[in-house]
C-alpha cells in the first residue's frame, strides 16, 4: 500500500489538524487572526538570489521585508503561501512564506483577507515541488521523491504545518490538485512507468478513480477543479457533487485536436501542452503548444482549441472565463495579448525584458485588469492594461532582482 494517512509533519511533531476557523458567536467570514478587507489585495512576492524575502502591495506601493530563506533553487506559490528550497547537497528542507493575503470565493460573493505575513515554518522534504491548494488543503508534489504530501492549509495561517496525509510513489515529475473533498495526485509503479492519476480522500484513502496520463507535465487549479497536461490530452477533474455517495472526482481525459483539424496552423509541430496557468478562479487554462502556438482549454465545457502564433510561446495565461483572451510571453520575450477565439494579437509590448533564457526566467501573473512581468535579471516589475492594447501603465522597482517572483492575494 503506497498511500500512508494521517503522517504526522516531521518538523512539526503530533500537532493536530487545526480546528475550524468560524467559530459559532462570530459573523460570516471570519477567520481567526485575519482581516477581512473590501478589495482584493493584490501583491508581489519576491525572493533574491540571496534569499532576501520581500512583499510588495500593488494597492499602496509598500514593501514589507520579511526574514530571509535559503538561497532558493525553486520556488513556487499557491496565491498566499510560497513554498521553496535550497536543493544544496544534505538540504531537504522545503522553507514556507506566508505573504499574509488571500482571496475566499464564496458562491456568489468574495472575501478578502489580510494577516502578518512572515516565513512560517518547514517541512523535511526536498524540492522541487508543484503546488496547487483550495481553501482547506494544499497538495504539493515533490519531483526528487514523486511523493505529494498533503497539507492542512488553515494549519498553515496558523503558522504550523500539519500533514494530513501523503501519496507515495516511484520518483517522477508528480503533480497533484485537491478536487473537492478529495486530492487528485500522480503515481508511478515503477521507474519510467506511465504515471496515473488517482483520486484521494483527504486522509490519503484511495477512492478508486483514476486515469493514465503518460508525459504527465502540469496541473493548474480551476474555479471547476483541477486540469492536468499529459502527452495525449488534458484530463479535467471536477468535484463530486454535494451529497454523492463518493467523494471522487469525476475524471474525463480529452485528447489534443489532430494537426489536421487546427486552423492556421504553423510550420512548426503542434505540441501538447507544455505548462498550465490561468487567473486565478477561473474555468479556462492556457498553455505552450510545442513551438507551434497555444492550447486554450474550458474546464468547463472540456473543450480544447489551438491557437497558433508567429512565434514560439514561452507561457501562455488565460484570462477570463472563456475563451475571449490569452496573455502570453514568446521566446522573444515580448508580451502578447491575444483573442482566444480569432487568434488576432490585439496588444504586444516589446522589450521590457530582453530574450528570457527559458520559461523559467519570466514571471508573469494577471489579475481582473492588469498583467504583472518581471525577470531575475532585473529589478523592474512591469505593470501592463492587457484591456488596453498592452499599455505599460507603470513600472514599479521591486528591492533586488527576483529569482522567483509571485502575484498574491487574488
């Protein structure tokens, strides 16, 4: 049996699994040691090469420097908690930020939230790790171990990291994604084996969906659940519905277009996807199609569509709930906004961040209204109206240049 329940964290001993944050005598919304705002409050966390540690508020223009971390090899973030690691020999120590901003959809209305941000705490495994969490969990996945451990998330707000359970595996490229009242994560048999997706209770009990997903490269969290880029297609997980007899996600693989039925179509092969993103809360994703275009997904009418491009994509971001718009970087490293159901370039900035090295060296996030871009090779965190033809509408000096750098709050 590969999957273990309720791990204690090895760093944090037999803490329990924290206790509900609303308690009866207090109003809808409360969350103990929060503040609860009137608009999303939308920052930049970055961490520098050296470690230093610092948190940007888009809304004043204030930074607030937290204490430094190891000097990071990755990072990444789940909009509120950053997660990173050295990777030095005898460092399996993954090192977690809390930025102390967050954003609660709640069925037709939002909540926002402000607390003390700070570096909270650790866990004894080593990166590089992926991320994606709801409110209650956050599930990351670690690359050396192809273990996905499972965090208790509002544990984390609380400064503790608690291990609910974790998914054991053959060491691969994991990915996982809590799904409703479940986690969906990868697992290999054996080494160079065909990853497949399981469904997971949230103590680790295997709940008996799964499908293969061979070439297994991203998963991006949506407003429906959770979609994973495989080699053959993408699979959409979406929650059970409420008062199923299970609680597994349902599972529906849907295979990339064949080239002949793209439109428009390059030279250049059409590849699957080859990372996943979105804004935050929403239905669609994007992704590179090899150096042919985009992939452009609904989680929730599961459709797939090929956008194809002049020039190869580095990382592609859909924006809104449809189809109607991308924003991307290319290998050029000029931004593009794009109309996801034309393909027209309808913006583009040029420039701002020279010919980026590999996706990695470009950070770009969108929110409602702006994009937010920035490299590791400057300080500069560009501001741009991707409703206004690509506008740069300021460019903000962020403290030392980001080796990784993150939009929280949204």
């Amino acid at each position: 049996m590969l999957t273990l329940a309720g791990c204690a964290s090895p760093v944090e001993g037999t803490a329990a699994p924290a206790e509900s944050q609303v308690p009866d005598d207090q109003p809808h919304g409360f969350v103990a040691g929060a503040e609860e705002l009137t608009e999303a409050q939308s920052s930049i966390a970055s961490i520098g090469a050296d470690g230093s540690v610092n948190v940007l508020n888009l809304l004043t223009g204030e930074t607030t420097t937290l204490d430094s971390v190891a000097e990071p090899a990755w990072a990444v973030s789940d909009g509120r908690f950053v997660f990173t690691g050295s990777g030095a020999d005898g460092d399996g120590t993954t090192q977690v930020i809390d930025t102390g901003v967050w954003t609660v959809p709640h069925g037709d209305h939002v909540h926002y939230y402000r607390a003390t941000p700070g570096v909270t705490g650790h866990l004894a495994e080593a990166g590089p790790a992926r991320v994606s969490s709801d409110e209650a969990v956050a599930a990351l996945s670690f690359q050396d171990s192809g273990t996905t451990v499972i965090l208790d998330r509002h544990a984390l707000g609380q400064g503790e990291v608690v291990e609910l359970a974790r998914v054991e595996s053959t060491a691969h490229d994991a990915a996982a994604a809590p799904v409703g009242d479940a986690v969906v994560a990868s697992r290999v048999e054996s080494a160079g084996g065909t990853p497949t997706l399981s469904a997971y209770s949230l103590d680790g009990q295997d709940l008996g969906a799964s499908v293969e997903c061979p070439g297994l490269g991203d998963v991006q969290q949506t407003s429906l659940g959770a979609t994973f880029a495989c080699s053959d297609g993408l699979v959409f997980a979406e929650a059970a519905e409420a008062g199923a007899e299970s609680a597994a996600p349902a599972l529906t693989k849907v295979a990339y277009p064949e080239a002949s039925a793209t439109t428009g179509q390059s030279a250049s092969p059409v590849g699957p996807a080859s990372s996943l993103e979105n804004r935050p809360h929403r239905p669609a994703v994007a992704g590179p199609a090899g150096d042919a275009g985009i992939w452009l997904a609904s989680s929730r009418t599961q459709e797939l569509s090929f956008i194809p491009t002049a020039t190869p994509i580095l990382t592609a971001v859909a924006v809104a709930d449809d189809s109607s718009r991308v924003v991307a970087v290319d290998r050029q490293g000029a931004l593009l906004v794009i109309d996801g159901e034309t393909g027209e370039v309808t913006g583009t900035q040029a420039g701002l961040i020279g010919t980026p090295d590999s996706a990695a060296s470009v950070h770009l996030s969108v929110d409602t209204s702006r994009a937010y871009l920035s490299t590791p090779a400057s300080t500069d965190l560009h501001e741009i109206d991707y409703k206004d033809g690509a506008r740069i509408a300021r460019t903000l000096d962020l403290p030392s240049a980001p080796a990784f750098a993150f939009q929280t709050g949204n």
